[in-house]
C-alpha cells in the first residue's frame, strides 16, 4: 500500500497529521501547516481554529522558542508575527490564454536553497552537510513511509506547497543518492503513478533535475492530486498530435523503457529537464540551465510546474498583470534545441 487504500483515507490523514503537528514550540510545523492549510477552502476552515492558537502561543513564546529553531524558520516568522493570519487568501486560480496562473502568498516566504544557484552540471556529490531528507528535525514532517516495489519511500509533506496535496517523495533516503535520476527510480515512479491514480484520481509526480529547480540535492520526487489537467497535456501542442508549438520542446512518452532511453541521453550530454509523470505517459522537457537566463522575477527558479504550464506567483498585483504573452514568451526564453 501506498500512504492510503483511497482518497478519502487519504485526506482525512493529511488532514490529521498536520493537526497533529501543531504545538507551542516549533515554528518550522506551524509554517509547514499554515501554507498547507491554504490551498483550499475546505483545509483552510479545518485548520483555522488550531492554526490561530498555536501562532497566538508561539508568537508570545517567541523569545524562548527562536533559541532551539532554525534561521530559517525564525526569519519567516517574523514576517507571518506582522499580519493577521486569517486574512492570509487560500489559492486563488485564473487562466491566461493557454496558460494558468495560481496565486500563493505564502510562496514569497520560502529560502531559495538550490533554486537560486547557478550550476555547471545536473551532477553533484550528496553533501551530509546540506539540507536533505534524513534530517532529524524533519522527523514530524514524515506523512508515510512504506515499501513500494522493494524500495523504501519516505513521503513528506512539502513546506511550502504549490500544487494540491503537494508530497516530496524521497527514494531510499538511506541511500543519500544525489538529485540524479536513476533507471531504477524512474522505472518505480512510472509505476507508482499508474498504480496511485486509480486509488487517487488525479495523482501524479514531477523531477527538477539539478539545475533545472530542484531544490534539495537528495533524490526526491514530488506528488500531487489533480484531476484537471496542465497545460502541457492539452491536445492543441504539436507534442500532443496538435496543430500549435509548445514554447519549449517536449517529447512524450508512454513507457518507462521508452522515456529512460531519452532521460539517460540527457544526463550523458549534461542538459538540465524537468519531467511530469501521468497516468499513462511522462513528459519529458530538456531546458537551459536555471542562472544562465535572464527570466522575470515571477519565473526564477522555474520547475516542473512551470513548464507545464502553470506558474505560481506569490504577489497578488502580478497575479492580476500577467497575460498569456507574457508567459509564453518568459517560457521560451528556457528552450533549448
């Protein structure tokens, strides 16, 4: 089994496991609870009433409760001691043309870690030093572990998530393998997918490769429940039998076999790529390096999301200003022959 035998069990775990997680002593939970809590207004009312009394405790704790926290954590609340966390909006949603634009205030709160730096290649050495998936302290952030076809998955929940029931999937973490797709590890999530979807309609998975936005150099996976579908999927792109050009080059793939023989060319010629995995298919989008390109702010740290065509903003103006064009050409900007 995989985290739940259906949907229902899983919401109502999600949903648990992040009440669970409140207290009066650790800010990282609240932050990672209070982002979770905005993607919907259902979640949101759920979690409203216990959201209010542990940010009421520790913003009075505050003093004690900073020594045993990370820098991190401590500078992000500050910013949230500052407003009223009621008035923080849940995900707001628009589409632009052929494009989508979701609106997450939360989002501008996040430490850039690797997404902000620039690279020179999709390998690098695991560093026990950095942020990764065997720390300690992320211990209550754990929403399942189990086997899955032999290996061992952690899943966690995502601190600042963007998609619906956003999950990081950490691929036998013992391991401390790099950020690095494997054939093992794609051939596993392939599967996972066609077999999640039918318990959870909607689940898929995405990889930032190195360089491409991921943000933790630790080989992980990110999860999510959506049953509309993105962009990227729609029959109009020339990838998808259609008539019009995507704005940067997708291949599409509907076998593990077929889609690892792309993905290890990639890695052998040290291109950056970002992968969506569907219930039948993986989409594959090889991209220029994140840092070699001049990209509007709303675009920095592009991931998988983005290049599948919907892209998160956390400033409510910019939500509002962004026009088809103007997300098509940004996009473009990444394309790579």
């Amino acid at each position: 089994m995989f985290i739940a035998e259906n949907f229902f069990q899983f919401k109502s775990l999600f949903t648990t496991r992040l009440k669970q997680m409140l207290t009066d002593s650790e800010l990282g939970a609240f932050i990672l609870v209070l982002a979770n809590s905005q993607q919907d207004a259902g979640l949101k009312s759920e979690l409203n009433q216990d959201i209010q009394k542990s940010f009421d405790a520790l913003r009075e704790g505050f003093s004690s409760v900073k020594k045993h926290s990370t820098q991190d954590d401590i500078d992000v609340f500050k910013k949230l001691a500052t407003l009223k966390i009621q008035d923080i909006v849940e995900w707001q949603y628009k589409k632009v043309g052929r494009w989508e634009l979701a609106y997450n205030s939360m989002r501008q709160l996040r430490p850039a870690r690797a997404a902000k730096l620039s690279f020179e290649s999709i390998k690098m050495n695991f560093d026990e030093a950095n942020f990764h998936f065997n720390k300690p302290f992320l211990k209550p952030e754990i929403l399942w572990e189990g086997d899955y076809l032999g290996k061992k998955l952690r899943v966690l929940y995502n601190k600042f998530p963007f998609s619906d029931y956003h999950l990081l999937i950490a691929v036998s973490p013992e391991i401390n393998s790099p950020q690095l797709l494997t054939k093992k590890a794609h051939q596993l999530i392939f599967s996972l997918t066609q077999d999640s979807v039918k318990k959870f309609p909607g689940f898929g998975v995405g990889f930032n490769s190195l360089a491409a936005g991921a943000s933790v150099n630790h080989l992980h996976f990110q999860g999510f429940i959506r049953e509309d579908s993105f962009p990227i999927e729609d029959g109009y792109w020339q990838h998808n039998g259609g008539s019009e050009k995507f704005p940067l080059n997708v291949s599409v793939f509907n076998t593990a076999e077929s889609s690892w023989k792309y993905i290890e060319q990639l890695t052998e010629n040290n291109v950056a790529y970002n992968c969506l995995y569907r219930e039948d298919r993986c989409y594959v989008v090889p991209r220029k390096f994140q840092g070699t390109v001049d990209l509007p702010g709303w675009l920095e740290g592009a991931g998988w999301l983005d290049v599948a065509g919907v892209i998160t903003v956390s400033d409510e103006e910019m939500f509002q200003m962004l026009d088809e064009q103007s997300v098509t050409q940004a996009l473009s900007l990444l394309s790579i022959d």
